[in-house]
C-alpha cells in the first residue's frame, strides 16, 4: 500500500477512489441524457402550461395541414384561405400569416397534425424534431471514431447549436433533413446499393426542392450508370404523389404560388438569409450585388460537381461534408436555421473524440452571437457556412494531393 506521501507524488488524493472506466462511459451517456430528458419535459410543460405564442414557420404548416384536413386543398395556396386557416392562431408573427409555398404532399403529411388542437400539435412536432436529431446522430455518427463512446454527449451540442435549436424551437424542417441526409449518406456508402431506398430518399429530399434538386444532380453525376434510374424514380415518384393529392393540375398552380412567395419583400434579400445571393444583397447596396452572388452560386456549383465527379478518388462521407454548406451557399432562398446542415461537415471531420468535442462546443457557443445582438455585416450563420465550406474543400483537396 502506498503512503499517503507516495499517493500524492501520483496526484492521489488520500481518501479518495478514481472512479472506474465503466463508471466514467456511463456518466458520459447517462449525465447528456438526462439534461436532454429535463430540457425537454421542460419545454413540454412551458408549452403545455403558459399562454405561449408559437413562432416560426408551424402557423404555416398547421394552417396548410387544417385546410387539407377540411378539405380546402384546391384553396391551398390562395393567401386569402391561408391567412383565415391562422387567424385564430396564438403565433408571434406579424398580422397577414406566414406563406405556405411547400408542394402540396407536404401539407398533406401535416394533416393529422392540423386535425389536433394548435399547441398540442405543437408540441409533438417539436417532440418529432427533437427525436430526428437523435436519430440523425446515432444513425449518421454514433460509430464514428470521433463520435464513438460520446453520441449522448455530441447529441446536446449539436441541440445547443443555435441554428438547430432555433430550428426545432421554430418548427423548421432543418432537423428532420438532417437525418434524411444521413440516411442517404449511409445508403451511397453501401456496396449493396438499394435502388428503391435511394430513390424514396431522393424522392423526400424534393420536398424542399431547392434542396433536393442539386442533391439529386449530384448523385446522379457520381454514378450515371447505377443512379440514374433512382433519380427518375424519385421524380415520378414526387409528381405522382403531388398528383395523388391534388390533382393533375397541381404543378403550375405550385409553381406560381412560388414565383408569388418569391416576390414578397425581404425573400431574396432578407437580413436573415445565409446564401450567396441573400447575404451579398442584404448586406451591400450595390446593383451588382445580385449578380455577383449568383456568380459566386456557379462557381460553387462547379465546385460541388468537380468533386462529385466518379474520377474523383473522394468517400462519400467527405463529398457529403462539402456538399452541404455548398447547396446552402448556391440557394437563393437560404435562412438562417438552415445552418444545422453543416453539422454533416463537423462531424465528419477525421479529427480525434476530444478535438471533436471542442470544435462541437466553440461552434455551438459562436453560433449565440447573433441571438444576443452581434451582427457583423451579414448574419453570423453565413461566416460559419462560408468556414464551413472552405474547411471542407481544403481538407479534400490536401488528402487527394497526400
């Protein structure tokens, strides 16, 4: 037995028993868990108990949902009906609502949500958010070196990254992309490449468009041969749906209630908007602004193509980790919340478990300046894209030159 002098010449405190290995991985997964569980049941009861005013984009959803729901379909996108579906909403947004510019199967999948009373439909939709980001993160990175032994851990940063939380606090659809893309990750990686799993998750990846369709033209230059027929499948598959839904006719009244939707002001050059053309004429007032930004938009669309290229010797995971800050960058229409997809690019960085953890924790901390009032010229979440983007291209480009 070491005397006390000799324990502490070995930084022992007399008295005291290091706590075991197993003892340590388990406050690792309990402890997270258990702060996660507590937020949550929190939020639940402040939701289920106050007189709470509902932000962000559920109004439009729940509206969208209750029309299809009583049968308003045809109605959908006339702003007169959306704007009585939320009336007697309790929503934080300006008088007139929020506009509902998603194809049509969209409010269809939020009917049984519309057919509930308001907050409860509410509530389990942030509860459905809150559970796509955990199963984003087991499925797409639990066994990841740099994951591996701290998924619970990593799960209550990347909620403490504000673009995620304000995601799932504003209702977006950010989180539950996330793990689509996760899952479409998982599926390009397989040797066994499933053509009908590739094309549904091709096909709900159209659902927002402005993310699906780059997407998809990807894919589709990585493997012509092997992914072409996935890609039609998807888009048939999309149409087919919309057409089940609402009729034959749904395509153009669609694509005129998005040229409205557009038209709006602060769309395009909102002060929240993270791409290159939103960020660029929000920011700067120049008549060159605009195009400039879409510029910008075609280079990182030769960029994203160059690297999807099936001559390009690039995992899937890594092609991924740029893909995602750069369909971001390309959009005309990005805001801010959609951030949450660079999450793909920090958790796929071939980085040790600590490094991860810390890189995790100075994002999700930085992510806040906004929030509390810092706005450096441009919203703070188009620099962490920006960063995001360029990690990811260098990082490419040093390992295919090693």
């Amino acid at each position: 037995m070491l005397s006390d002098s000799g324990e502490q010449a070995r930084g022992v405190v007399p008295g005291l028993v290091r706590p075991s290995s197993q003892i340590i991985e388990w406050r690792f997964k309990t402890y997270p868990l258990a702060l996660i569980a507590v937020l949550v049941l929190a939020t639940m009861f402040i939701i289920k108990t106050e007189d709470v005013q509902v932000g962000g984009d559920f109004p439009a959803f729940y509206g969208a949902g209750h029309m299809v729901w009583s049968g308003d379909m045809d109605a959908l996108y006339e702003p007169d009906r959306q704007i009585e579906a939320q009336s007697d909403l309790p929503i934080s947004t300006e008088p007139g609502g929020l506009y509902f510019a998603y194809p049509p199967i969209v409010a269809t999948l939020f009917a049984p949500l519309g057919a509930l009373p308001f907050i409860d439909a509410y509530a389990l939709y942030t509860l459905i958010l809150v559970a796509a980001t955990a199963f984003a993160v087991r499925i797409g990175w639990a066994k990841r070196p740099n994951v591996s032994g701290r998924t619970s851990l990593v799960l209550l940063l990347v909620l403490a990254f504000a673009p995620v939380f304000r995601a799932i606090i504003g209702s977006q659809t950010t989180t539950l992309y996330v793990l689509l893309f996760a899952l479409l990750t998982r599926e390009l990686e397989r040797q066994d490449q499933s053509e009908l799993s590739l094309a549904a998750l091709l096909t709900l990846s159209l659902f927002k468009p402005q993310l699906g369709l780059p997407l998809i033209g990807l894919v589709v230059i990585h493997d012509v041969r092997r992914n072409w027929r996935p890609a039609t499948m998807a888009a048939a598959a999309f149409y087919l749906l919309n057409t089940l839904v609402a009729g034959f006719g749904w395509f153009g009244v669609w694509i005129s209630a998005l040229a409205d939707y557009n038209s709006l002001p602060g769309v395009q050059d909102s002060p929240l908007s993270i791409s290159w053309v939103g960020a660029l004429t929000s920011a700067v007032d120049w008549p060159g602004a605009e195009a400039l930004g879409f510029g910008l938009a075609a280079v990182t669309v030769v960029i994203l193509m160059l690297v999807w290229r099936p001559e390009t010797p690039v995992p899937v995971r890594d092609r991924m980790s740029l893909t995602m800050p750069g369909i971001l960058l390309l959009s005309p229409h990005t805001v801010f919340y959609e951030a949450g997809l660079i999450l793909f690019t920090l958790l796929n960085a071939r980085s040790g478990r600590r490094a991860t953890l810390l890189v995790l924790f100075v994002v999700a901390a930085v992510s806040w300046v906004e929030p509390v009032g810092i706005r450096p010229l441009v919203h703070p979440n188009f620099w962490l894209i920006l960063a995001a983007f360029v990690y990811a291209l260098v990082t490419l480009v040093q390992r295919r030159r090693s």
